[in-house]
C-alpha cells in the first residue's frame, strides 16, 4: 500500500527522515505548485531524481556540468540519441572522454540539486511508491541523506525568511535614485549581474526569474541582497491597477447608508472589546 498525503501535514524533511531511517526503497512521487518530482531511492539512500520537465538526458546533464562542450553535446544528441543514458556512459567512458567518476559525480550532483529544490515545497500533495523505479536505461547513483537533510532544512528556513521579507513576486522593482550610485562599481555575481539588466518598473519580479531560469528562492535571495545593499526597492508594477481601500470596496459592493451602518457597527464593536 502507497504512503500519501499533504504536504502541509508531512513536509519533505520528514519524509526523508522516514526514508533514511527505515532504509526505504521506492519512488517519492510530490505534486508541488505547478511542478511535479520523482524521487528514486534505494535502500535508503538517494538513487536518482526528475523535477518538472527538465532534460534529464546523461547528454544534457554532463553539459549542464561542463563535462562536454555545447559541440559535443549536439553531436551525442544527433548521433547517440538513441541510445541509453547507460550506454552513452559507457561509449564515453571507452573513448577517454570522461571517467567513470566524473559521469557518477556529475549525476549526483544534478540529483542532489533536484532534490533540494523541492525542501521549499509546502503546498501540494505525496505518494510514495515502493514497487516503482526509476526509469529503464537510467544510471543511478547512491547518496546518502543525512546531509541532504541538513541543507534542506538550511534551505527551508532561508526560504521562509525571505518570504517574510519579500511576500510576493509579484511586485517590481526598481533602482533606488540615490547620487553618486553607480553599478559599474558595484561587485555583483553573473546571476545578479542578470537579473540586474531586467530591472524595471515594468517587469514583475515573476517575470525576471522566469526571464533569468532563476527559481523562487533563487530570486528571492538575489532581490534581498541588493534590497540590503540599498540598490533597489520594491515598488507596484507599472499599468497594475491601484489596491483599493477595504473602505473603497465596501462602497462600492454596496450604497452609502450600507456602508455607514456598517462603519458604525465596526465602531461599537471596538468600543466593547
């Protein structure tokens, strides 16, 4: 029978904990906010992991890692791409073009990094699964959890204060008119760098991360940095409609002796508390 439930009532940490600790195998399938996963696990430890719809191809992996250039990568994908993940391992492998180890350290580290990704998930729903596995011609890997938990309980927490500082990524920003600021002189990171040049009134901090391939905590890490740094602030998108009081809407929904009635019975039940 297949574990499942909500993620407001069992988070990702606690179901890794239970993995790791009865040395689970199995598939941990999750359902998050407009993204799905599959987590693959072996005897407890992590074995291999799909987010979204991301290409999860050996080629494409090892080319996300550096491992090969963007020549090469074209050049598997139109003359190996038929073949298996296990045997284009395996043809790399008996060419020199890489170890064993680099292919096994490139694919932990892709895993590891899915895996994280889905600790700031804390809405949607889980199953896990201990019949399935992980997709026919994939090369798994085995990574033990205990760290993982850790940095995805960092994570978590991370993620949880920026969202008090930053709510919503539906806001815009802009650069704080200040003199003698210029970024030129500024040491910003390629990402910052990035998402710097989307900068604009006009553009929604949604916008900007999906522009820059950033995720939610990703830009969110970014845009309070530079908030702390006194770069930018955070302003309403240009053309959005302005929020209305909850006077104003009180008003509108209804007519003038309504919403007296109401404003006074809002007084009295101040004064009686």
């Amino acid at each position: 029978m297949a574990l499942k439930g909500n993620l407001r009532d069992f988070t990702i940490t606690q179901l890794l904990n239970l993995i790791n600790l009865a040395q689970k195998s199995g598939t941990l399938m999750v359902e998050g906010p407009g993204e799905a996963a599959q987590i693959y696990f072996r005897e407890g430890k992590l074995a291999y992991a799909q987010v979204g719809q991301e290409d999860n191809s050996l080629a494409s992996i090892l080319y996300r890692a550096n491992k090969i250039t963007t020549a090469q990568h074209r050049a598997i994908k139109a003359r190996a791409g038929h073949m298996s993940d296990k045997e284009l391992g395996l043809l790399l492998i008996n060419a020199n073009y890489l170890s064993q180890q680099e292919i096994l350290n490139s694919l932990q580290s892709h895993f590891v990094n899915a895996l994280n990704r889905i600790f700031t998930w804390v809405e949607g729903f889980f199953r896990f699964e201990s019949e399935a596995s992980p997709p026919n011609g994939k090369i798994t890997v085995r990574v033990g959890l205990e760290n993982i938990i850790i940095e995805g309980s960092r994570r978590l927490r991370e993620w949880e204060q920026l969202q008090d500082e930053i709510p919503s990524l539906d806001m815009a920003l802009k650069y704080v008119d200040r003199p003698g600021l210029n970024l030129r002189n500024v040491n910003l990171s390629v990402e910052e760098w990035r998402v710097a040049s989307y900068i604009n009134p006009k553009n929604t901090m949604r916008q900007i991360a999906r522009a820059t391939k950033l995720n939610d905590l990703e830009i969110r890490r970014i845009v309070y940095g530079m908030l702390q740094a006194g770069l930018v602030e955070i302003v309403r998108p240009e053309g959005a409609p302005p929020i209305r009081t909850f006077t104003e809407r009180v008003v509108e929904s209804g007519n003038k002796e309504e919403h007296i009635s109401l404003i006074n019975r809002l007084i009295r039940r101040i004064r009686s508390l």
